[in-house]
C-alpha cells in the first residue's frame, strides 16, 4: 500500500512539471518563420534576418542558434528581449550550388525544451 502510494504522489508531481513546461510558440511569435531569398548568384553570401517578439511575461533569451549546415552561419541577440520588445536572428546562407535550396536554423530559448526551426529558402543562379 506504501509503494502505491508513493507511485501515485510520484506521477502527480510528474505531471505538474510537464504541464508548465513552456513552449516556444507560447513565448515568443517571428514575424516570419520562413524569409524567401528570391533569386541570388552562386558565390555570393546572402543573409536573412529574422524578428522575433517576447510575447511571455518574463524576459526572452535566446539560448543558442545552430544552422543546420556549414553553409550557413547565424548570429543572434544576445541580450534579455523585455516582454513586447524584439530581438534578431540572422542566417547567412553561402550559395556554392546553383539550385532551389531551403536551409533550416535552429532556435533554442532558455527555459525550453524544444528547439524552433525557421527556415530560408531561395534560388542559386550561376
């Protein structure tokens, strides 16, 4: 009977923190998850920007970036965004290839789990 007990006391307190885990979607809004590049010149490095607003209550920090690929490098706002305010994200894509590409950035927000990916797409013209 102890043994249920503590089982039962064990999944309500696992189920509290799982339900407060944030999500990004819940804390911060881009204006735009995707940013179409059009047509850009091989050899040419092109570079996206992205907005990001804290829409939570608490300062927003972006934890990390990763690009999905070495062929393209990101920076970010390294500062606390204030609830309402914005920050930015920027992906620089170095077009080696002639072709449609669509290259995907990582964001990681302290304090969540899961990680939001944004994307740049684009055309590679020689």
């Amino acid at each position: 009977m102890k043994q249920m007990f503590i089982l039962f006391v064990a999944v309500l307190i696992g189920n509290g923190l799982f339900a407060q885990a944030k999500k990004a979607d819940e804390i911060a809004k881009f204006t735009s998850e995707t940013v179409d590049l059009g047509t850009v010149k091989k050899g040419n490095p092109v570079t996206a920007t992205f907005t990001v607003t804290n829409i939570g209550k608490e300062d927003l920090v972006i934890e990390n970036v990763t690009p999905g690929c070495g062929c393209t490098k990101s920076d970010y706002t390294k500062e606390p965004i204030k609830s309402g305010k914005t920050g930015t994200i920027t992906a620089t894509y170095n077009a080696a290839n002639a072709g449609k590409f669509s290259k995907s950035v990582y964001v990681k927000f302290m304090g969540v789990e899961e990680q939001k990916s944004i994307s740049i797409v684009g055309d590679v013209q020689e």
